[in-house]
C-alpha cells in the first residue's frame, strides 16, 4: 500500500486514529476569556474524539465557566516571572525553588484580581521581548516548558492561542520535531493599541517569527485575508477553521418571551466592544417611546482596567433616568450565563474594531437568541453562516437603535431568526465540528508514525 494511501487509511478511518496535541493558551487571571473558552472546548473535543489533548496554562490560570481542562497542570512562563526576567537581570539566575514558588496558582490568581492596565511602553518591551523566544528575557521560562514536556510522550502537534506566543515555535518545532500551528484571534487590536515604535517593531518581529510557524488558523475569511496582510505571509499558509462551543447546558428548544423587550450584551465591558454605542441606542430606544419598557442586560468580563469606563456608563444612565432599566452580571458562571442569554429577547455587541469572529454571537443564538450587529469585520460572515440576525451601520447609534426596534416590535420574525441561528450553530459550530476542522487541516502537516 503506498503511504498516501496509508495515511489516508488511519487518517479518516476514526479521523486520525490518535494523536498527541499540545495546545498552549495564557490565562486572563480572574476575568473569562473568549481565546481561553474556544481552547478549552477545543480540547474537550478532540479527547472526546479519542485524542490525547493536553491543555497547558500561561502566564496565569484560566478562569473558565465550565470544566477547566488544564486544572492540574503548571502555569508556564508564570506572569510574575515573566515581568521580573523582563525587569530583573538577576532574577534570570534566581533558584528553582524561587521560580517554582511564584508560579504556584494561588499566588497568581490573587496577582490575576489585583493586576491593573500595564502601561503601554511596557507592554511593547514585554511582548517584543516574548516574540525573541530564546533570545529574549524569557529564554529561562522556555527552557523549563521544554524540560517538562520532554518528560511527557512526544507532542505529534502543538497549537499556539494567539500569534503574540510565536516566539515558542522555533525551539518547540526543533526540540521536537512536530509542527507548530497557530490560532488567529484579535492580535491586531491589541498590538495597534501600541504606542510607537513599539507597534512598528512588534509588527515587524512578529512577520518575521511568522515563518517558524507551519500552518494559522483564522476563525473568519475576514481576518485570515487580514492577517496574512499583516504578518506578511502567502494566503495560502492561512486556513479558516471557525471556532465552536461546548453546547452542553444549552437547550434545544427555543427561550419562552421575557415580560419586557429585553436587550442583552456579553463580552467585555469596554469600549472597544462598543457597549456606550449600545447603551446610548437603549436610551434613544427609551427616550423616544418607541420601546418605553425595554430593559437593558449587560454581562461579561469586568477587570480592574474596566471598572472606571463602567462607572461612567452608570452615571450617564442615571441622568438620563433608565438605572433600573439596566443590570450589570460581571463574570457568570456557565449556568447562570446560559440563563442569562435565554431570558433576553435580542443580543448585540457592537464592537468598533475589527473583531475577527466574535464567539459570543453563537453562545447568543444557541440559546435561541437573535443578534444585531454592525455591518463590517466578520459579523457579514457570521451572520450569512447562521440566518440568526440582522446587520446595521458601524458606530452608528441611530442604526442600531433601528435595528433592535425592528426585532423588539416584530416578535415573528424574531423568533424566526432565533431558531434559524439556534439551528445552524448546532450544526456548524460545536466545539466537535471545530476539531474535525481542525484535523483536516493538520492531516498535511503531520508525518506518520513509525510503525
């Protein structure tokens, strides 16, 4: 039999009869992260489908509203480690004992709630520094990785969260001998937050670290066409793969009415994920009559950086004599946020930047829920894929009250773009259809086993 065909055979048989994958992703300490629930869910996939799937921890543990698959495992490149090689030429050389006591969780997960907003030139220094990998001031925390996972069976594949974390590639890649992929999500803002030169220099080390990756993976055709721009890397070396979630909770049925036309946000609480434009579309909604009894749900992550935006929102909604119409559920667990979606009668995010897919858009319509959304980034795609929703103009608080008026007053078609949106993330985006697309685009790039 030739190899192909041998491939092909254990391959597709039980696609990929076993595999051992190593997927890397950083904490965001005591707040939820969209990178850390799509990995999460990710690896319960893939072990589900009888895969050996590790989930290994960075910088800080992860804070997750179901089952957290890394519980167990070391935190890697430890946040306070990290800053004080980043600060402290002489703690590179500090004891093992030392380094090993400022990784324990506890310690970082009370470092996670107190952590405020890093300044920028810090962030820039920082990251370049990651982005060097055995160059950077991090080597030391890259030796100790390898060193543990050389103890474990030899990974066939690892999978990098986000692609600030290509400087591991090369010498996981060379020790090894697997390939390293790369999932895409939100870089872009993030490093276009940076003050110059940092962001200049991050962009360029980062195109240049993005030839020791093998394969990306964009959750979107938007953001795979806009990071191979921005990496400087043939289209062709980046697949689309879009995300899924673990639909376990969720239920089948669509949601009974809420009493009142109720409108609901979860993501972070943020300007970049637009929730003033949402707030100021509630109160025209309001204010103009023309949905007086509409009630606002606002949910999602809340850190200390985020604190000072909310407190503003809170007053513009006093003043304007809506405060009881509004309600603020920072960091739900799984369940409670599963209820929380399911008791809203339209959900919208009306991020101002580039969102490159934007998971809580299918948490909202598996719960039945329909979603408004701007009309650019890949919310056009999303809501192409799943019927469940209806687009307006970006930044607009006039468009976007009009679009939520015209699901809040039509009640049949609301519940026709629920279950349509219910439906179709069913059938597209489980975190079980994410990982048989995950295979197929990791088939290529993996070599047989020796027999």
């Amino acid at each position: 039999m030739g190899r192909g065909k041998e491939r092909g055979r254990r391959i597709w048989g039980s696609l990929w009869d076993f595999m051992n994958f190593v997927q890397l992703t950083p904490g965001a300490g005591g707040m939820y992260c969209g990178n850390c629930l799509r990995d999460n869910a990710l690896v319960g996939a893939l072990r589900r489908l009888g895969h050996d799937a590790l989930m290994v921890p960075l910088y800080l543990p992860l804070t997750l509203d179901e089952q957290d698959l890394s519980r167990g495992m070391p935190v890697f490149f430890s946040g306070v480690n990290v800053y004080l090689d980043q600060k402290t030429p002489w703690f590179r050389r500090a004891p093992r004992w030392l380094r090993r006591w400022l990784s324990g969780r506890r310690l970082l997960r009370w470092v996670g709630r107190l952590a405020a907003k890093t300044r920028a030139e810090e962030v820039g220094e920082l990251t370049l520094s990651m982005l060097r990998g055995e160059s950077g001031h991090q080597a030391r925390d890259l030796e100790e990785l390898v060193a543990w996972l050389r103890k474990r069976k030899r990974p066939d594949v690892f999978c990098l969260s986000n692609a600030l974390l290509m400087g591991l590639a090369e010498k996981l890649e060379t020790t090894f001998a697997a390939p390293v992929v790369c999932l895409l999500s939100g870089e872009d803002a993030y490093i276009d937050e940076m003050p110059e030169p940092w962001r200049r220099e991050v962009w360029a080390l980062m195109a240049d670290r993005a030839r020791t990756v093998r394969r990306f993976i964009a959750p979107s055709h938007y953001f795979a066409r806009r990071m191979a721009g921005r990496l400087k890397v043939p289209r062709e070396r980046v697949s689309v793969a879009p995300p899924g979630i673990n639909l376990e909770g969720y239920p089948a049925e669509p949601p009974p009415p809420p009493e009142a036309p109720t409108i609901g946000y979860l993501a972070r609480m943020g300007p970049l994920k637009g929730l003033d434009t949402l707030v100021e579309a509630f109160l025209q909604l309001r204010q103009s009559g023309r949905v007086a009894d509409a009630r606002l749900k606002v949910a999602g992550g809340c850190g200390p950086g985020d604190e000072p935006f909310v407190r503003h929102l809170r007053r513009r909604l006093a003043a304007a004599g809506c405060a009881d119409a509004v309600s603020f559920h920072p960091n739900l667990e799984r369940a409670e946020k599963v209820g929380f979606l399911r008791s809203l009668s339209v959900f919208s995010v009306p991020a101002l930047y580039g969102e490159a897919f934007g998971l809580y858009l299918v948490e909202a319509m598996a719960a039945g829920v329909p979603v408004a959304q701007p009309r650019h980034a890949a919310f056009p795609e999303l809501i192409e894929a799943t019927g469940g929703g209806v687009l307006c103009e970006p930044g607009s608080v006039a468009s976007l009250a009009a679009a939520l008026e015209g699901l809040l007053r039509d009640e049949p078609r609301r519940r026709a773009l629920g279950a349509r949106g219910q439906e179709a993330v069913r059938k597209l985006f489980s975190a079980e259809t994410a990982a048989r697309s995950l295979l197929r685009i990791l088939d290529p790039l993996i070599p047989p086993r020796e027999s």
